[in-house]
C-alpha cells in the first residue's frame, strides 16, 4: 500500500514526524474500486472518510423521479464521502460511484477519532479540511442562487479543469442543475465569436 500521496498532502498543511505517518500507515487502509463500482449507495451508512489516490467518483442522489443529482466529483488528491452520513452513523441519502477505476485510501470513524486523540495535528488538518469544505459549499450556493447558468459552467471549467475531459457533459449538467441540452447550447453559444 503506497500512503505517499496522502502524507504529501498532509505535509501541505504541517509537517509529519515517523509516529504520525506510522499511524496513517496503520488506520488507512487501500480500497481498489472499478468502473461504476460504488463505494457508498442510498440506505447504507457511510463508514469511512476517503481520499482519491489515483481516478475519479461522483456523489449523486436521485430524486423520486429517477434523475440523478450530481454534488461532488472527486479526483486525486480530493476526499469525498458522505459527511452526515459518517457522523451521525445514519442511512445516507447519497451514491458515491467510480467514474473511473480508482486507488483510494479510507479511514473508518473510530480510526479517525483514534488519529485525532493521540496525534493532535491530524485534527487540526482535519479542522481545516472542513473549514475549507464549508467554505467551498457556501460558494456553490451563492453561485447557484446568483449566477447565470452559463456564468456557473465558465466557473466549473476554471475551477475544475482536470475535470473536463474525464465526466460526461451529461454529468457536468447535473452538477450545474442545468439540462444537458441546455448545457450543450450554452457551450455552443459560448465557441461562436
């Protein structure tokens, strides 16, 4: 099992000493996901807290109706999981799919809380990891609620480019809450000078 990309990641935030990057030896396990393999489906709880090493997934719901709901991709170097879910250890809502094979590194709850008491720096990392996150979903509903639906998709491909060519469009428009033929008339309007 290679941690390395996830000690480099930590390390952005503070540095490691041998004990702590022992310990994110020990309570991270690897996870080896194919294509369309899910991780997570609605009424399950969601066990652990995972981070993308190597491809990509997608958290969705589906609404009554059937249509899909995209909220978060994930790509190396990213977490993703059901937050909610893995706290309050109650059925989650959400899918967490591969949208490519996947290498993923998962922490269980208790293993988390484990890391938390005995090496204080990972909850500060995981603090930031947080306030970052939150940061990040206020954003997308004040862009979601003030933004154009083309202003939201040039917003996408600047903040997300190494996503662009790895999800569908029809992905793409669910994640902007956009049709997918709405999205392809704004990418044509959007290529005519």
């Amino acid at each position: 099992m290679n941690v390395n990309p996830l000690i480099e990641y930590f390390e952005n935030f503070l540095p490691l000493d041998e004990e702590e990057v022992a310990a994110v030896n020990e309570f991270f396990k690897e996870r080896r996901i194919k294509r369309r393999q899910f991780i997570l489906q609605e009424g399950d709880v969601c066990r652990h807290n995972t981070f993308v090493v190597q491809g990509c997934l997608k958290m969705y719901m589906v609404d009554p109706n059937g249509k899909e709901h995209n909220l978060q991709f994930a790509v190396e170097n990213w977490w993703i999981g059901d937050i909610g879910s893995f706290h309050s250890e109650e059925p989650s809502k959400l899918y967490i799919e591969a949208v490519e094979e996947s290498i993923l590194l998962q922490i269980n709850k208790e293993d988390q809380w484990k890391l938390y008491v005995d090496f204080p720096k990972f909850n500060r990392i995981f603090r930031v990891l947080a306030e970052n996150a939150m940061v990040s979903l206020q954003n997308r509903v004040l862009q979601n609620i003030s933004s154009t639906a083309e202003e939201r998709y040039l917003h996408f491909l600047e903040k997300h480019p190494q996503l662009f060519n790895r999800i569908s469009n029809v992905q793409i428009a669910s994640f902007l809450g956009v049709t997918p033929e709405f999205l392809s008339t704004i990418r044509k309007k959007l290529v005519k000078p």
